[in-house]
C-alpha cells in the first residue's frame, strides 16, 4: 500500500508544471542550437562596430536643409545558410533598434513597412474618410544613404561514442558577416565579422 502511495505520490508530481520570468540577459544553454545568447552577442558586436565606425563618418546628404548628421539606413536581410531554422529577423530587428537608439542612424522602411506605408496611404486617399487636405500621398519619402545585410553560416560536427571516450561531443561554429553599402557608389565602406563557437558533452547515460 505505501509504494502504492510512494508512486501515486510521484506520478502527481510529475504531472505538475511551473511557469517563471528569467532574466533575458542571462547566459542561455538549454541546447547547442542557436538561442537566445547567441542573437544577443552577435547583435551586439555589430552595433559597437558600425557606431564607432570612421568609415561611416564620411556619409552626407544635401537634401536635409535642417543639419541632420544622421545616416540614412535601410536595413536589409540576413541570409541563413546554417543547418537550423533560425529567425534572422530577429537579429536585424535587434540591430536596427539598437542604432536608431544611438543617434547616428535612421532607417527608412523596408519591404514590410512599404506595405504598411501603401496600405495606408491607398485608405487615406480612397476611403472617403480622411480630409483631403490631410491625406498624405507618394513621393515624399528619402532615400536611404546605404544598405545593411549579412549572411549567418555555420559549422557542424559531431563525434559518436566508442570504446575509448564513452562521451558523446558535438561542436558548432557560427560566422556572422554584415555589410554596409553606399548605395550612391555601390561601395562597401563598412564590414564585420562575429564568431561563435559552442560544444556540448553527453555523457553515457545521456540522449
């Protein structure tokens, strides 16, 4: 009766679940794949780069008549050639919020926020419900002074267990590449590059 108690007692426990708040900043290694961490550290590499970058201290543009030293930026995408299905917009939203917070960058919209600006532009005009006057219209946006993209690749490799080492190992390399482009020339003024590499070690007993 008491193991019978002993197990009804475990089989209840394990049934439970707990939710938690965790600090976002903490250091993330559930898996060797691709987290939270990793998105972090490599996002913030290339914002220290690119603000502290003499390169770019040479953009200017004559149509702002009110001095603004900002440049004009359009942030582009982040080619994933890794094995894995990673959110690599999550990594330029992490860029672009951070440098629009610098001062020195602005950013014009890209392809979803062209969407959005044409969605609302075609109800202010056409929906019959925003005053004429005050419809705002094409043609009046700036353009962007350059272009930010990148690619995020990595390397795999895994070694199995054996007689000699009991443990399993695997190990994964990320290289993380960001361009900046003057879309005048078409001249690449700024470039960048992140490493990260991360291993793991199960033991025998393990997955």
């Amino acid at each position: 009766m008491k193991k019978l108690l002993h197990l009804s007692f475990l089989l209840a426990l394990g049934a439970c679940s707990s939710v938690g708040y965790g600090d976002p900043g903490e250091v993330e290694t559930l898996t060797i794949d691709f987290g939270s961490t990793d998105l972090q550290t490599l996002a913030g590499g290339m914002v220290d780069s690119l603000i502290q970058s003499p390169q770019l201290n040479y953009i200017s543009h004559d149509y702002d008549d009110q001095g603004d030293k900002r440049i004009v930026t359009l942030m582009g995408g982040v080619e994933n050639r890794t094995t894995e299905h990673i959110d690599t917009q999550g990594i330029t939203d992490k860029i672009r919020v951070k440098l629009v917070n610098s001062g020195k960058f602005r950013f014009v919209a890209g392809e979803q926020g062209q969407s959005e600006i044409e969605d609302q532009v075609r109800f202010q005009q056409g929906s019959g419900r925003v005053d004429p006057a005050k419809a705002r219209e094409y043609g009046k946006q700036i353009g962007a002074d350059v272009v930010i993209y990148g690619t995020l690749r990595s390397i795999e490799k895994s070694k199995g267990r054996s007689l000699e080492s009991p443990s399993k190992r695997e190990d994964v390399y990320y290289q993380f590449v960001l361009q900046c482009v003057n879309i005048d020339s078409g001249e690449l003024i700024w470039a960048e590059e992140e490493e990260l590499r991360k291993t793991s070690k199960t033991g025998i007993f393990g997955g």
